[in-house]
C-alpha cells in the first residue's frame, strides 16, 4: 500500500473520506496488488470518478467516468491516498472562507481541471505503458506531462503485453523508464530486446520464467546500462552448470543487488575462486537455488563488498562442508539462512567460517534435530562469534507428523534466561495444518494493553487446522510444544466451536490471554459432561485467563459464553459485525456486567468500522441516561471505541 495512504472500508457517507482530487485505488491489500486506479472528481450526490483501465488483450487503455459503487465493485479492499497526508484540494479551487461556498461550486467536472502535480502523483502508482496509452491521445497537454523528463516510469510486461505495444510507447519515454518487469510475456523475451545504453536511467529488472539462452543473451546486453543497480530473476529453467551466468551477472559494472532463484534440477557451479581481476560491486546477494558450500565460498569471493547476504540451501548433498576456508567478509551485516538438510552441528561448523561484523542474524531450519532448540547451544555461538549481534531470529520447522519425533530431553522454557531478555527475544509457537513452528524472535507489541512479564509472553498460535478431522492429532501437537516451554498466550485463527475451545484450554493451565477468531456450535457448559474430556479442568484454567480478544462477534451468545468461561477477565476486545447495532449491544454487555457483578473486568474495547465522535457522544448519552456506568470514561482511537470504569 502506498505509505500515505490508508485502508477504509465503503462508507456510509463517502464525503467523510473522499473530497475532489483524491487518488483512490482498489485491490487485494493481502496480496499487496491493486486492480484499479481512479481520481475523484465529484462528491455531491451520484460520487464521480476518473477511472483509469489498463490494456487489456485489445490493448485498449482508456479513462473513464464511473460512480464510485461500479468503481470498488471489483476489489475487496478500498485505499485512499491522501497524498501529502492532507486533504488535498485540487488548485483550481479556492482555500478560503470566503470563497467556500464559491469553490464548492465550482468543483472540477473533468481532467482538465486537475492540476500536473496531481498527475504526477497518481503517475507514481500506474504502470507506464498504462500511461502512455490512458493519456497519450487525449491533447497536447496530457502528450507533454507523460514525455517530461523529471517522470519515472515502471514497465510490466505480461502476458497481454506484446512486442508492438512495448516498442510503440518506448521510443518516447525510454530515457525515463526506471524498472522493467518481465512477468511471463506471452511472447519470447528476446522480441522485447535489445535494451541498449539508450536506456540511460533503467535502474531495476525483474524476470520470471526465463530460460538459460535467454538470459545469457540479457546478461550480455545489460551490460551497456550505466545506471542499472537491480536484477532478479526466477526460472524453473534446467540451468545445469551456472558458470557462464554467475561470470556475466559479476560484469555488471554498477549492480548493487542480486536474486537469482532456480527452481529446476540440482546445479553446478564451476566458477573458479576470483583472482581479485574481476570483483562485483554487488552488496545485497540472495542465492536460492542448490549449491554447495565451495561453491558458495568461490561466488562469495567475487563479492568483498557484500553486506547482506540471503542463502537458501536445498537438499543438495554436501560432503566438503569441513574441507573449505573460512571465508573473509568484512563488510558483511546482514546474513539470514534457510536450510532443509544442514543440522545443528553442520550448521554450526559452517557460520563459524564467515568472518564478519554481522549485525542482523536469520535463520530458519527444516531439518528434523532437536537441537535447534537448545538454548544454551545458540547463547554460546552468539557470544563467542558474533558479540556485536543487534538483531536475531531463528525459525525451527518439524515437518509432518507421527510418533518418531526426537526425544526433547532439556529444560523448560530455555528462552527466558537474561540473555534472551536483554536482547528482547520471546520463544513462540505456531500450529499449521500437521506442521508445527518454533520462532524466537523480537517481542512486538500485541493487541492487549497491558504489560506481561518476560518470562510469560510465550504464545501458542494455531494457524490452521482440518476442521473435519478428530482433534487428537492437535491435542498431541499442543501436548509436545508443553514439553518445551509453558504456554501463556493462545491465539486461533479459524472459527473454532466451544467445544474444542475447551479442549484445548484443558491443556493450557497458565494462560493469561486468549484471542479467537470466532465461535460456532454453541451448547451450554452443562451440556459438556457427556465429552471425553475434563470440563471442570477447563473451567479452572479458563478462569485465569485476564485477556479475551473475540474478532468477529456475531450475537451476544458470544459475549455472554466467554464472561461465562473466562470469570476473571479484565480486558475485552470485540469486533461488531457489519449492520450491528453498537448502541444495543453495549447496553446488553453493560446489562449483564451489571446483572452478574462481574467484579473484574473494567475495560471494553469495541472495533467498529463505522465509529466517529458523533458515536461516542450518543454511547455516553446512553450510558448516562440509563446508569449503566458511574466512574467511566470513553473515548474513540481511530475505529476502536475504548470504554473502562472502576
């Protein structure tokens, strides 16, 4: 999401959000993509917009009036761009009292009353073919804006993109293109070529799905580019011997940052060890593809100015790792690792040999050895080779699922020793599917308030889990993370019915917090006595939870079943459902609060989409005409409507 702007849902009333000349854009926030891309140009009435298509297969690019229901028809997420952080009025319109009610008069009905730094702006975040052909046509004015050479323009080609289109718009702005994409073009890459010296102020290519004689062919054309600091590439390409690419990608006389990531067969890599002739300017290197580790020693040594380094090793097999030199990297910060075949002692060995100033250390590791999880192991690496760490991680994954698991046989909750303090790292836990994680990480700020001792911030998070099957497989896999560390924090993110719930707090005696997606098959507690499982033991370690955080409230059964499970709840987080009404459920939350004594909890955090100070001003009408509340106070940050008392 462009960093000044800001997620919104659809309002009810838009003009709260949008004012003429905001630049607004849906997509998928998640997956980081935006489809479409407009300007408002009216808010009075039926909300205009200026919406900017893209070419299709037809190539046809245009602009278009639509209102703004048809424009967020075809996107989940809604984002408006404040620009520089303000409500930006278009320069056409006059800023003063005076003038006001003149200016709303004269609100901009079409492009031409946009101003060029508006246009500039909203250039930013469109592709630049879609530029060209949107705009090229409409006059001179809109012909001028796209040539002028303090623009900068991101290229995508894909697979709608052919060699005519590219070729037509490039000869006018090549000079002020800065990134081309090769995002599987439906034609040859090489129709698209040569990019020659022309290019004065291409800094940045990414390509996926290239084969080997094309890139090789690339590689030798990029090297006439004065300015290029970027390159990426992906390829499920068989490339066998790498030779010829790593020598061509190391010419590069200005590259900064290298990926090169191979998903094909397993490689060779016959670079001879560098005679210091031929050095790279690279400083940021990710390696993801099969090496092995004299390999990696002999590619390392064209690169003296490297300072952050990101290696994925495959499941090649290494048989030299105790017979390379240690490798000198003086300028080296930064290191993060993904393995699925070194252990702990290999792995080891092997860091060992990097001599450098690291800073910021990753790891992540694949491969079944218990290991990985001795704190003591990782305290005593970290102190004896890299003192002057800032910044930690380490990610153990145990795949799949069966009983032939090694044996944890150290002591409970390593991670909580005064080096692991001081340095902020916390040991949590998550549960994907049959796979559980490891993480010790930095602690970040979570969702409840309030400050929790070191030594209790483990978490237990479960990701996802077969909702169809049995809940032993879970139930054992909760079992075998308590054999490493107390669990005081439990966050679900799937619906999960009441009555896993409770299995599954059955095993957690010390929790402090609990954070749910949302509940489903509600039955009384009484009702739980015919189950499997203890309900008593359940309702003792519920009642020490202090922290409830419910994300989708959907009826007050869900409120009324956790105050009921979690008596000694302090803290409540809830999110209304669209078309709640907030006023209705307050008073009912209140209602039983009062009904009850519930003598604990004294603070209610309501998200609801549609909060403003209008809202607060009616809650607290409510609560004082009705006396629900004495000594309170209520207050509004953004969307969530924070209510405490005593």
């Amino acid at each position: 999401m462009p960093k000044n702007a800001r997620l919104v849902a659809f309002p009810d009333r838009p003009e709260q959000v949008l004012y003429p000349g905001a630049h607004i854009a849906t997509g998928d926030q998640g997956a980081g993509s935006y489809y479409h891309h407009g300007i408002v140009l009216e808010t009075e009435g039926e909300m205009l917009i200026a919406h900017f298509w893209g070419p299709g297969e037809q190539e046809t690019a245009q602009i278009q009036t639509t209102t703004l229901t048809c424009f967020l028809a075809d996107g989940p997420d809604f984002i408006v761009n404040n620009m520089d952080n303000t409500k930006r009025k278009l320069t056409s319109i006059e800023s003063s009292e005076e003038n006001s009610k003149k200016s709303r008069n004269q609100l901009v009905n079409s492009l031409e009353n946009l101003s060029n730094d508006l246009f500039y702006e909203i250039y930013d975040y469109l592709e630049g073919l879609d530029i060209c052909v949107a705009f090229s046509n409409l006059n001179a004015r809109f012909q001028q804006l796209i040539t002028c050479s303090t623009n900068r323009y991101k290229i995508i080609l894909n697979y709608s993109t052919t060699q005519k289109l590219f070729w037509n718009y490039s000869k006018e702005i090549k000079h002020q293109i800065y990134s081309i994409s090769f995002q599987s073009p439906k034609t040859s890459i090489n129709e698209f070529f040569p990019i020659d010296y022309s290019y004065n102020n291409l800094q940045s290519i990414f390509i996926e799905d290239i084969k080997k004689n094309q890139l090789i062919l690339l590689l030798n054309y990029l090297r006439d580019l004065a300015c290029l600091y970027l390159l990426n590439i992906k390829s499920g390409d068989s490339f066998e011997d790498l030779n010829e690419i790593y020598q061509l990608i190391f010419s590069l006389p200005k590259l900064k940052s290298n990926k090169l990531s191979l998903y094909g067969d397993e490689h060779t890599i016959s670079i001879p060890i560098s005679n210091n002739q031929q050095l790279s300017p690279i400083t940021y290197l990710q390696i993801a593809h099969s090496y092995t580790f004299d390999e990696l020693s002999a590619l390392l040594s064209y690169t003296p100015s490297l300072r952050h380094l990101n290696l994925s090793h495959s499941s090649k097999y290494d048989s030299d790792i105790e017979d390379i030199s240690p490798m000198n990297l003086n300028e080296l910060i930064h290191l993060s690792i993904f393995s699925s075949d070194l252990d702990f002692d290999e792995f080891q060995f092997f860091i060992e040999l990097i001599h450098s100033n690291l800073q910021i250390l990753h790891v992540s590791f694949l491969k079944r050895d218990i290991r990985f999880l001795h704190a003591h192991r990782w305290q005593k690496l970290l102190l004896e080779n890299f003192s002057q760490l800032e910044k930690f991680s380490l990610c153990y994954r145990e795949p799949g699922y069966g009983d032939n698991y090694p044996i944890y046989d150290g002591e409970l909750n390593q991670f909580v020793s005064p080096f692991w303090i001081q340095r902020n790292l916390i040991f949590d836990i998550e549960i994907w599917e049959y796979r559980i994680y490891y993480f010790v990480r930095p602690f970040k700020k979570r969702w409840y308030e309030y400050s929790i001792e070191h030594s209790k911030l483990a978490q237990l998070t479960i990701k996802y889990v077969y909702c169809n099957e049995l809940p032993d497989i879970l139930l054992n896999q909760i079992k075998r993370v308590l054999n490493f560390t107390q669990i005081y924090h439990l966050n679900i993110e799937q619906k999960i019915s009441t009555e896993n719930l409770m299995q599954i707090i059955h095993l957690l005696p010390d929790l402090i917090s609990l954070k749910i997606i949302a509940l489903f098959y509600y039955e009384s507690i009484l009702q739980f006595g015919d189950h499997e499982f203890p309900t008593t033991s359940a309702l003792e370690h519920a009642s020490n939870i202090k922290y409830v955080c419910l994300e989708m409230t959907f009826t007050m059964d869900d409120i009324s079943f956790l105050m009921s499970f979690c008596p000694h709840m302090e803290y409540l987080n809830v999110e209304c459902i669209e078309n709640m009404n907030i006023q209705s459920f307050l008073r009912e939350i209140l209602n039983k609060i009062n009904r009850n004594h519930h003598k604990y909890l004294h603070e209610l955090c309501i998200y609801i989409i549609t909060a403003d100070e209008q809202m607060i001003k009616q809650l607290k009408q409510m609560i004082d005409d009705e006396k629900l509340l004495l000594n309170y106070t209520i207050y509004r940050q953004l969307y969530n409507i924070y209510l405490k008392w005593k």
